[in-house]
C-alpha cells in the first residue's frame, strides 16, 4: 500500500515520493557514493522542497556513528600565531564545505605526535575518522601512518600519493606539476634553473617537484646541477635563507622554481638584497597559489593546486573506509597560473 506524506516529513516520506527505499534515502543524505549521483540529487531535492533536516542523534544511535569528521592540522611555523601554513587554510575552507554539503560536522585541532589520535577521537566516538593536513618531515611522521593502518582507524591524509604505503592519500601530480614549471621557464629562455625545497624522502612532495622540474631539463637536453639544488622547508624565511645559500655558492642560474609560495616570496626579498631583479636576472616560480602569491612584488607564477577537489576527495576516502571500502590513492590535476615573476 502506498504511503502518503505526513505532516512532519520523514525519511519515509522522501522514500515515497523518491521511489526508492528508506536505507538508500539514509545513505544518500550522509553522502554515500554507493547511491548514483542523479538518485541522490533526486533526493536531495525533495529533501530541501519537504524542508527536511536529519535528526543526528537518531540516525547516531542508529548507525554507532558521531557524524562528525576530525581535521587534524600539523603545526607550521609561521610569522604570526596561527601555526598553520596558508594554503592549508585554504583546504580548511574546502573540507569544512564538503562536510557541510553531507551533513557532518567537523571538528578542527593540531596533531602532535605524542597524541593518540585514533583513542581521542575515533575510539571514544567523539568522530568517525581522521583527516591529515601537513606532516613535516615524512621520515618521522610516516611511522605514526603506519601505526594507525596498523590499529584500522579510519584515516585519509593530504599528501605525496608517490609515497604512500596505506592507501589513504590524496594528493597533487606533483612530478607533472614540476615538468610544467620546468617547461614554462625553459620556454622563456631560462637555462640554469635552480630548485628551493627537500629533494629527497624527507619531504617527498617537494622531491616529486623536483623530480618534474629535472624531467623538463633532461627532455630539453639540460643535465640537473647539485649545486643549484638547496634545501628549505616551506616558511618565507627558509626561502630567504636557501636562496643566500645559493647567491653564495657561485653557481650561475638564471631561474628559481620554489616548492612553495612561502619559499619563492622569501627567494624573492634575498634576491632584491643581493640587487638582482625578478624576473629580469631571475624568473621565479612558486607553487600552491596561497593569496599572497599575487600580492607579492611582482606578483607571484605558481602552481595551483585544486584546493575545492582535494575537499571532496579527502572526504570521499575516508568515507569510503567508514563504510567498509578502500579507495586508491587519489592524484589531482594541476595548473600553472602565470603573473610577472617569471616574465610573462
């Protein structure tokens, strides 16, 4: 017998008029992917037109689950006191809208490596699984992603997908994104490119730039220098200082790819002490497109990384494993966005 809507709209209700089933009407409100993307817009839609609102704490008790996503953000250091790195400012907007498009909430705090994150949050059901944001030096960091797969905690990261061993990484085509910056200065005349940032397991996202800006040499019939290679983690004053290092190591370049923004705007003030002019005497190119990136003196050509996607996959995979399902890494597209830095 058919039902006919009620007064106070129900999960039934949107069923009926939906056509389908009261668990698919459940599964497609929380986001699960399991229901196509047209069923779940059909309901959707209904849902808005009843005026519909999920009681969370039915469908917790129903369901043993918070509802609620943890954002862990490792601390940066930073010239002010907000101890987290600009462009995953930017990811926090995204991730937060992806949560609210599902109807989750989030849960915003630092990790720190003496915490027990999968006892804080997911075992005392104050959340449903994790979301990573930086790392710093992998080498330490990767043993705490290997202990949490260990004790099956619900997990996805931001970071190099080259790396990981878990299945839980979302990341930029960073080697690509190398290659394209390489491919950019090199059509502009640039030779003698020099790299700021970790080229090795340390930070293996800046070695996968890296690795790209070398394949855009090597294809061009120009070997990679050690010497125009110098180490720096992503704050301005770490750029600053690598780009010293490389002025006084007497190697001639003509170009500076920066693993980060933060790096190339510090590469950028060393340079105009040191009176050379950008990008007359050096083109420099940086990457993540944080908002100071066009804001800088000249404004800043960069990689842009796809911040709006990275949200929705970063949320996708941990909801899959929520769900019972591993998702393969994921590797998002990039784009170069060129200003005057680079000379055009």
């Amino acid at each position: 017998m058919g039902r006919t809507p009620t007064g106070k709209p129900t999960s039934f209700d949107i069923a009926f008029m939906a056509g389908v089933s009261q668990p698919t009407v459940s599964r497609a409100l929380r986001g699960d992917r399991s229901v196509s993307a047209a069923t779940r817009a059909r309901i959707e839609q209904i849902a808005r037109d009843l005026n519909y609102t999920v009681d969370k704490n039915a469908s917790s008790l129903r369901s043993q689950r918070a509802n609620t996503i943890a954002l862990l953000l490792f601390e940066d250091p930073t010239p002010d006191e907000s101890m987290i790195n600009p462009f995953f400012l930017a990811m926090l907007g995204s991730i937060t809208r992806a949560c609210a498009n599902r109807g989750l909430d989030l849960l915003v705090s630092f990790q720190r490596m003496e915490d027990n994150w999968h006892v804080r949050y997911q075992d005392s059901h104050r959340a449903d699984g994790l979301i990573l944001l930086g790392y710093g030096d992998y080498t330490l960091y990767e043993q705490r992603l290997e202990q949490l797969h260990r004790q099956n905690t619900h997990f996805a990261r931001w970071g190099s997908v080259s790396s990981d061993l878990t299945g839980t990484t979302v990341g930029s085509d960073n080697v690509g994104a190398g290659r394209l910056a390489g491919e950019h200065l090199l059509a502009n005349g640039r030779r003698r490119i020099a790299f700021l940032g970790h080229a090795d397991g340390h930070y293996p996202e800046f070695a996968d730039r890296y690795a790209g800006l070398c394949a855009a040499l090597t294809d061009a019939g120009i070997a990679s220098e050690a010497a125009l290679q110098h180490d720096a983690i992503t704050t301005e004053e770490a750029g600053f200082e690598a780009a010293r290092r490389l002025l006084a190591c007497g190697a001639e370049f003509d170009a500076i790819f920066a693993a980060s923004d933060l790096i190339a705007i510090g590469a950028m003030r060393a340079l105009a002490t040191a009176g050379r002019t950008v990008p007359d005497d050096v083109a420099v190119v940086g990457f993540d497109d944080i908002p100071a990136a066009s804001l800088a003196n000249p404004p800043l050509t960069t990689v842009m990384q796809d911040v709006r996607g990275a949200g929705e996959r970063l949320l996708d995979t941990l909801l899959a494993q929520v769900e019972g399902h591993r998702r393969p890494p994921a590797t998002l597209p990039t784009q170069l966005v060129i200003r005057n830095s680079s000379g055009g």
